[in-house]
C-alpha cells in the first residue's frame, strides 16, 4: 500500500514519520507553520537518510528518490488530497481540535484522519469533526525510523475500515501494531510508562536507591533496553509530565500523581538530553 500521506507537524515524530512514509514510496505533504520548521524537519530526514547510506541500509539512490517524494509546505490546504493523514503536533487537545476542525473541512471524506497523540483520548479529538467514524490513533515511536512499535487507538467511534487502514498504512512503512480497543487515556504504552516513570522517581526522590541504579534494576532484572529515569531524560521529563498529568485528569489514578520531585525539575529547566540535565548530567 502506498498513496498519498499528510502529517501534520515537522518535529522529531512528524518528520519521523514523514521519513519513514516516503522510504517506503509514499508521497508525503509535510506541513509546518514556518518555513524555520520545515527546514529543521527536512535538514533532519536527509541527515538520517545520510547516515543510512553510510551504513550501507539504504542506496543512495533511493534515499535521493524519497526525500524527493516528500513536499514541505505551510498550506493545509495541501492536505485536501491525501488518502491518509497523520497529525503530529504538540501534546494540547486545543491545538488538535484546530487542526481536526480545519482538515475535516478540506480532505476528502473517505480520508483516514490519524492523530499521533500518546495520551489525549482520540474521542475527544475526533468530536470536533464530522466524521468521527474516520478518526483513528497512530502512536509511533521515537526516533520513528528505528522503532518498530505503531500503537493502533480506536476512539469510540471508530470505524472497523477506518482502523484496518490505519494498519495497512503503519505496517506498509515496516511498523508492528498492537490495538488499543478502549478509548483509554495514555492508552497502554503510555500508561505503563508513566506508571513505571513516576514510581522510579518517587523511589529516586526519598532516596530508597540512585538514578543508576534503579535504572540498572529494570535493565537486568526486567530484561529492559533503557531504565525508565534514563527514557525519562531521553523523552522530556516535560513531556512526561505533561502525559502523566492528561493520565491523571481523565483517570483520578493516584499511580499517575507525578512527585514534586518531576515538577520542580521542570520548573528548573532540568528536563533532560535536550537541556543538557535530567536524571542524569548529560
């Protein structure tokens, strides 16, 4: 399956899944607000192309033939022929709403209207359409290109066709899905996360062990590839945050209750890789 695809947002997934879309020879609209992230997102799937050739994954030539194939732009508008569309902005239900009232004006009705969301509930987005039926989860993972997961959300309304096409489309750019047939917030990988983040942080913060070595715990005792303070830096103690609190509105679950410990390192700016502090001084 190929055909036409959309993603909404040029950032780390946006620009992931637009990489990963293209390889596999979809022609993919990539749209953004400013030229600035547009190019950031483009300069970042040539240079991950790049380094796939130098690795001798991918031919030089194919990797010329997919950045070809996708379109930078800062017109929705440009979206209104695609056969799917993936939204991947920011973590706000109030910036998909805008983006899922405009597109459910301007595509085509049997579109699929995908969100990329890892915590919001898809109902909640698609209410603001028309078509709720045709709204479906598509939660990759990050770095996009390297991870093999694509959690599948059914909203409550969701279509049985709707949800098969989302399936053909992750799996035909080499993703593995898992169905998440409750509307749940956080869905499931998010809520095993956030579950597993804030009970690290909470043993880290009255001092029962180190960042290290609980890390080390779930490394060798669970068989994990990354301990969960360690994915917490990698992933943005913000945006981690920011999940666990939509877990924790929607849910009233004590277990998704951040520590003070996560909040004040936020309010610090120690928010992990990207500020240089986290967990752990990187």
């Amino acid at each position: 399956m190929a055909g036409k695809l959309a993603v909404i947002g040029a950032g780390l997934m946006g620009s992931g899944i637009a990489q990963v879309s293209a390889q596999a020879g979809w022609d993919v609209v990539l749209r953004d607000v400013t030229d600035e992230a547009l190019t950031r997102g483009t300069d970042g799937i040539k240079a991950s192309y790049d380094k796939f050739v130098g690795k001798g994954k991918l031919a030089a030539d194919d990797a010329e033939a997919a950045l070809a194939r996708i379109t930078p732009t800062t017109d929705l508008d440009a979206c209104a022929d695609a056969d799917v569309v993936v939204e991947a902005v920011f973590e706000k239900l109030e910036v998909k709403h805008e983006i899922f009232r405009t597109l459910d004006k301007i595509v085509r009705e049997d579109a699929v209207l995908a969100s990329n969301t890892s915590a919001i509930p898809i109902t909640k987005i698609a209410a603001v359409t028309e078509r709720p039926e045709r709204v479906v989860g598509t939660h990759f993972f990050s770095p996009v290109p390297m991870m093999q997961l694509c959690e599948l959300v059914r909203g409550y309304k969701t279509s049985d066709e709707t949800l098969a096409r989302a399936r053909e489309f992750a799996e035909s750019v080499g993703k593995t899905c898992i169905v998440v047939n409750r509307d749940v917030a956080g869905f499931v990988t998010t809520r095993l996360i956030c579950a597993l983040v804030v009970e690290a942080a909470k043993l880290y913060e009255s001092g029962v062990a180190s960042a290290e070595d609980i890390d080390l715990a779930c490394k060798l005792g669970f068989g994990h590839a990354m301990g969960p303070l360690a994915t917490a830096d990698l992933t943005g103690v913000d945006i981690l945050l920011h999940a666990t609190g939509n877990i924790y509105t929607e849910s009233q679950d004590e277990k998704f209750a951040a520590p003070e410990l996560m909040r004040r390192m936020v309010d610090a700016g120690d928010i992990g890789r990207k500020s240089g502090q986290g967990f752990y001084k990187h």
